[in-house]
C-alpha cells in the first residue's frame, strides 16, 4: 500500500485514541492498529477525508499521547493512516518510550 513512503518501522499497538479535526473540532473515538516514530494507523468506520489536519490524542497504560497530523491516506469503513506533523518535546518523550517497548525482542 503506502509503505514505500514511511520513513519508519510501524508496530502492532492497541490502544484507545480520539482525533479532533482541526478545522471543525469535530471529536471522533478511534483505536490505533499500529504506530510508528512518524505516525499511526486509527480504526474507525468513518474516517476523515484524506489531507485533513487533526490532533490525535492516544491512551496507553496510564500515559497520554498528543500530536498533530495530517491524515495520510484512508481504507473505507476500516480507518486511516495519520503522519504526525508536530510533537512537543514532552510528547516525543512518551512516544519513544512506547516505540523502545515495541521495538525489543520478546
């Protein structure tokens, strides 16, 4: 699909996720399917229009996660892949930490 364009290893991460539209902040619960250092894959049935920019906000063992993005691409009633644009230094912190979790060999 798209993954000539990553820039980044993506791993298989569940957990909840809100995505707000920047333009309408419109509010819409999602589920990430995976996540990587440059952005993640949400699973909703009714995902934003491709180029859109949102803020996602991901929840994962009592640590929250804020970034802004932009959606990437869209799979119809499955979700969309979000490039994240803009990570605050404390926010880059937790997503490494997941990201190191993910990473190690079990």
């Amino acid at each position: 699909m798209d993954s000539e364009r990553r820039h980044a290893p993506r791993y298989p991460f569940i957990a909840d996720a809100a995505v707000i539209e920047i333009s309408s902040d419109t509010k819409l619960a999602a589920k990430t399917g995976d996540l990587s250092v440059g952005g993640c894959f949400l699973d909703m049935l009714n995902p934003t229009p491709q180029g859109t920019e949102v803020r996602v906000r991901i929840s994962h063992e009592g640590a929250t996660f804020t970034a802004l993005g932009k959606v990437a691409f869209i799979l119809p009633n499955m979700g969309m892949g979000v490039t994240f644009k803009s990570i605050e230094q404390d926010q880059q912190a937790i997503l490494q930490k997941w990201i190191a979790n993910l990473s190690r060999p079990e």
